[in-house]
C-alpha cells in the first residue's frame, strides 16, 4: 500500500511539472503585459509546434526565451523567421517598444494588424507567409517615419492595396528606389505576387515578372 501512494505522488508530481506553465503575474524581467502579449503570440501562431520554441511558456524570465530580446526591462525585438509559425498575428499592442519584428518564411495567415501603436517599429518582415486582405494604412505612417528602416511584405500573395492614396504611396516608394539595389535585394523582388499597375488588384498566381510594380509585394529600404 505505502509503495501505491508513492508510486501516485511520483506520478502527480510529474502531471504537475508537465502541465507547468510561465505566470506572467510573478515574472519581473518585464511589465506583466508584455509577458502576457508573448503568450497571447505564442497561442495564437501554434507555439507548442514550432521549430524552436525554447523557454516560451515554460521560465518565468521571457527575455531568455527563443527569439525575445530585451532592453532596459522591456521587450524591443521579436526574431522568429522560419521557425514553423502557424496561425494569426496578433497587434502586439502591449510591446510599444517593440523596435523589430521578424517574422518571415513561416506559415502566417489572415490579415496584417494594426501597428500603429508600435511608434517605435524599425525593422517589420512578414515575408514569404500566407498573409491576405488590405494592406494596412499605417504602412505609410511607418515608412514615413523618421526611425523607419525596412518593411518586408513580399511573397504574400492574397495581400491588396485598392486604397488609391495609400497606392499611390507605395507605388511612389518603389519608384523612388527605395527598394534597394544590391542582388541580395533584388531578388528577394523578384518571384513576387504580380500585381496589376492600375488600382492594384492582384493577379490570380505569382509571376517572376521583373519589371512591374509591386504593392502587394514588395520590400522597401530607407535610404
């Protein structure tokens, strides 16, 4: 009987430890909402099946976990290209010092949210996802910026601009050589989602037509 109950302790102890979980209430490294904000991001792309997921949801110090990088208690960088994301992206409205946000070549879906309130937002790639819908006003607020440095849409073949002041905009950037010039650059502009140079409405597949203006896809660099 003594060797039962041990042997049903063992066995609650490792329920226990495997059903542990981060409680941003008792995390100190950051503000309980921007630890609360990783795990409402870590949820919502399918966090548990990522490629590398080390730490999230499991320490109680978020500016160590895969990805995260802090500064002065604060989260400022979200480095998670590649790495398997599924599912939607969150506005992140609870990491307003959030400075870059890479989410590239993952399997990202539904709309790009409102960042508006990232005032703080250098670098934003969402590249090469399954990303859909128009393509945000805040866009240009961003790019306006004077702290603004790269934006990456491209291969995301559902995303439209039919906002023509909002086109005209992006179309404008692209013109300007904004988007760059060394090869690297270049062709990561080339197998974009084609899109047609009048109201900016999609064409049904990706082309690799070169000369052609982007919106839907493209990647613009201060200069």
């Amino acid at each position: 009987m003594k060797s039962f109950f041990q042997l049903l302790a063992c066995l609650l102890l490792l329920t226990g430890t495997a059903q542990a979980a981060t409680n941003c209430a008792t995390v100190t490294q950051i503000p309980r909402a921007e630890c609360e904000s990783l795990l409402e991001f870590y949820h919502s792309t399918d966090g548990p099946n990522w490629k590398n997921n080390t730490g999230w949801n499991v320490t109680q110090t978020p500016c160590s976990w895969f990805g995260v990088t802090c500064a002065s208690g604060k989260v400022t960088e979200l480095l998670l290209s590649s790495n398997q994301l599924s599912g939607s992206i969150p506005n992140f409205s609870n990491l307003p010092n959030l400075q870059e946000l890479y989410l590239y070549n993952n399997q990202l879906s539904g709309s790009i949210p409102n960042f508006s309130n990232l005032t703080k937002l250098e670098y934003l790639w969402l590249s090469e996802n399954q990303l859909s819908g128009e393509v945000p006003s805040f866009v240009q607020q961003i790019t306006d910026s004077d702290s603004y440095q790269e934006l990456s849409l491209s291969k995301n073949c559902g995303l439209t601009a039919s906002n023509p002041t909002l086109a005209s905009f992006l179309m404008r950037k692209t013109r300007n050589g904004r988007c760059g010039g060394n090869s690297a650059q270049n062709h990561l502009l080339r197998q974009q989602c084609q899109v047609s140079p009048t109201f900016l409405k999609p064409l049904p597949k990706c082309a690799t037509t070169a000369f052609i203006y982007r919106v839907s896809a493209v990647i613009f660099r201060a200069i």
